[in-house]
C-alpha cells in the first residue's frame, strides 16, 4: 500500500476540516496526567481506551467499507466520509501542563481477492489549542497537523489482504491545558467484476505529550527556552489530495450473453441474464419490463450526525434486451422508455439518484449473439429523489416517453438495447435510505407484414381501381 502525505487534498475537505464549536456526543475518558474526551459519534461508544496518557481506538464496524461486484461489469462503490471539530479532546490535569505534541499511530486494512479492486482512504487531522467548557470545544491556535492517503488496487498492486501502520510525531514544547483534535475521514473502495473488495480504518492511537507543572524556582531557567521556541517559524499547514473513483463504461459492442426468451404479442424479447437477472422479464403486449438483481438496490445507512455513507452500482450492457418481430410484423424502431425507482428516505438527508443513458440498434441475432449494423436512437436520463426533511416512501419514474426515434419509413426485423446505470443512495446524519430500479420498454408499435400470396391480390385490387379511375374519366 502506498502513502503520500504531502500530496495536496481538495478545497472542500480543507474546508470540511475548518475548527467550529457544535454539538456532540463527548465521552470522558481518564489517563494518568490528563482527562480525555471523545466524540462517541465519530468514533462510535465504547471504542475508546487509555494506557497512561496514550488514547487508543478499536473503530466501529462501519469505518469498514466493503463493495461486491457482479456480472461482467457491475461495480459495486461503498463511500463512506465523516468528520468532526473534537475528535478527542485532551484536558491536563492539576500540576501537569499539555506539550502539543501528539504521536500517532492509524492501521488501515484491506481486502483484494480478485481483479477490479480499488480502494482510497483519506485522513486529515488538525491539533489546535482551544477551550473547553466540559461539553464543547472551541479551538484556538492551530498547533500542526498530520495527514494520511492511502491508495490500492489490486491491478497495479497485486491481489491479496493485509494492514498497513502509519506512524508519526508532532513534536511540541508548549504548556496547554487543554489540545484537541478534529479529523475529517474519507473511505472508499469498490469492486468491478465478480468478486469483492474491502477496506478501512481498524485502530488509531494518539499519544499526548505532557509535561509536569515546573516549581517556581525553575520558571527562570524555563523563561530562555522559551524565548528561543518563540523564534520558531510557523508551521505552514499542508493539505492532503483525495483520489475519487470515476466509473468506467463499456463501448457498445456485441458481446457473449446468456439470453433467456419471453413471448410478448407481436415480438419475442431475448434479455441478457447475466445482466438482468433471472426471471426478471414480465411482457404485457409488446412491452417488456426488466427488473434488476437484488445486489443493484442501494441501501445507505447513517450511524451518526456528521457522517455521510454513499452506496453507488454502475453498470451497462451491449444488447442487454433484444427485440425479435414474430412473423408477419416488422419494428418501427420506436420505443417507448420508462425508469423506475421505488425508494424509501429518511427525514434526515435522504438522496437518490439514477442516471444512464439507452442505445437502441438494428442488426441481426442467432439466438446467441447480437451483430450491430446501425444505429437507431438514443436516449439519456437522469432522476432524483430528495428527502427535504420527510420520511417517506414511494415510487418514481420520468414520464411516458419515446426514448429512442428513428425519423424515417424504415421497419425492422430485429432491434437491441444497450443499457447503461448509474444508481446511488446517500445518508447523512443518522437514518437509511433504500433504492431499487426497474426498466419498461413497450415495443407496442409493431406493423403487420403483408403475407406474399396477398401480394397478387393487392396488385390486382389497384388495377382494377386504376380501371375504374379511367373509365370514370372516359379514358376508355
């Protein structure tokens, strides 16, 4: 695993670290020279415990993010980002002053069985001066800073599992009563392909150096040292860069499926199981309805009040639907589209989004494969539900529309869909929110083909009618 502490972090998290009083869930902790207290909504309750003036974490489970992957593409994306002003809060006790000084100890772990794995972790952690009201804690003078990313994929790095312990010292020679730290943190990691993939933060440790209160007979000797640490420059605050996943999609491109057929009125639909699902098909007429698999619906759960848990699939599909006219039919090339989600938010800072975007082609199909020869149509999306502070649940969809069009006389014999999705649930502060995703699309407009013995018939129909025209005109 590769860690690049200098590397520089973007403007929002630099933000997200800013000191601010709030309120939170401080839980007091004694040590030998000092009284810690830490923030049981970061760090989860009864996490915390101390060895002399050395405050240790074992991290709740939800530090731990994990990512499952399906099908030939599907990436699952677990993003997980909290952070707060008073992280822990070191408060001297009578006849000891706080140097400012911190060591500190962060394992991250992780999990990379198969290919497709990636993971990214970010941690930012300020230590100031401050005052401290037995419940919040103001910071004053920033004392230094300390900051961590780790980045691993098991392409460039190799597959396997393992932990990684990042360790460092801010040296300090002050005299505080009280120092306290913040911590902005972002986990992520995700899983292409089949397979899984895991990542975290498992244990922390700062150990706060101390120093006794001097006798006053020393206070002279002291005064030199500390006209000498006064002339030390300012410690300019370096910023550590984040590395976000952007997903990746397939070109549209013909590739191997396992097609399962269902008969709709006056078309045969063949959709792509490894894709779709099993038994994921209902027909009505000559629309079909696909239902995603279990492991696309997003559920995003919040733990606490300052964090925020994204859970995102995306995924896509060369000829995921394929659309065959039965015999006697032929396809317009129009198909009306219609995504929806059924969901269930929370009052607290509930989204959801889905976004993709539908290729419609003509070509020809063997049953097993589909060869694409043109382009018929296109069609992109994007919907979104926001809680605004009520808990509810429903369904949502854009409305009835013909997603793909194709302007011209042409019919066709055999039509396929390309599919791409992008699905995502996001909680913050404490809650859950759920999301699943269905697709219809309704070939309904399909055109009878003349049988060809009715072609002499209808030849002769028009000549006779020509004849009457004539006749009528005295043309004969």
């Amino acid at each position: 695993m590769k860690s690049f502490p200098k590397l520089m972090i973007a403007t929002v998290v630099a933000a997200a670290c800013a000191h601010s009083a709030q309120a939170v869930n401080m839980v007091q902790i004694d040590g030998a020279h000092a009284s810690f207290f830490y923030d049981a909504d970061f760090w989860g309750l009864g996490t915390a415990s101390v060895v002399g003036d050395k405050i240790s974490f074992s991290t709740p489970s939800y530090f731990n993010q994990h990512a499952e992957g399906y099908g030939k593409s599907g990436e699952d994306t677990d993003r997980y980002t909290n952070q707060t002003g008073s992280a822990v809060v070191a408060v001297a006790k009578n006849g000891y002053h706080l140097t400012g000084g911190i060591d500190y100890d962060v394992t991250t772990t992780y999990a990379q069985p198969v290919a497709g794995a990636f993971a990214s972790q970010v941690n930012n952690t300020n230590i100031s001066t401050g005052t401290w009201n037995g419940k919040t804690f103001v910071s004053g003078t920033q004392l230094g800073q300390f900051s961590l990313f780790l980045s691993r994929s098991s392409g460039a790095d190799g597959i396997g599992s393992g932990s990684t312990a990042n360790t460092g010292t801010i040296s300090g020679a002050g005299t505080y009563s009280v120092v306290g730290l913040d911590s902005y943190l972002f986990l992520s990691t995700s899983q292409r392909g089949v397979g899984y993939s895991e990542a975290g933060l498992s244990t922390a440790s700062y150990q706060f150096g101390v120093s006794a209160v001097p006798e006053p007979a020393t206070y002279g000797m002291l005064l030199g040292g500390v006209a000498v640490l006064a002339l030390a420059g300012r410690r300019r605050r370096k910023l550590l860069g984040g590395s976000l996943l952007a997903a990746a999609s397939l070109a549209g491109t013909a590739q191997a499926a396992n097609y399962v057929e269902v008969v709709g009125t006056h078309v045969s639909f063949f959709y792509d199981a490894d894709y779709w699902g099993d038994n994921a098909a209902t027909v009505v007429g000559d629309k079909i309805t696909l239902s995603t698999p279990t492991y696309v619906d997003r559920t995003a759960v919040g733990h606490s009040p300052s964090e925020k848990n994204q859970r995102t699939f995306v995924d896509n599909a060369s000829a995921a639907l394929v659309a065959v006219a039965r015999s006697g039919y032929a396809l317009t090339g129009v198909v009306g589209y219609k995504p929806t989600i059924t969901y269930s938010v929370s009052a607290s800072g509930s989204q959801i989004e889905l976004a993709g975007g539908e290729s419609l082609y003509y070509g020809a199909f063997n049953g097993a494969n589909f060869a694409s020869s043109s382009a018929v149509g296109y069609f992109s999306y994007s919907t979104k539900v926001d809680s605004n502070g009520v808990a509810h649940s429903g369904v949502t969809n854009d409305p009835v529309q013909n997603g793909f069009l194709y302007n011209g006389p042409s019919l066709f014999d055999t039509l396929a869909v390309d599919n791409s999705l992008y699905l995502t649930s996001i909680q913050t502060g404490v809650g859950t929110t759920k999301s699943a995703v269905a697709y219809s699309y309704d070939f309904g407009i399909a055109t009878a083909v003349p049988e060809p013995a009715t072609y002499g018939m209808l030849l002769g129909g028009l000549g006779a009618l020509a004849l009457a025209a004539r006749r009528k005109r005295g043309e004969v």
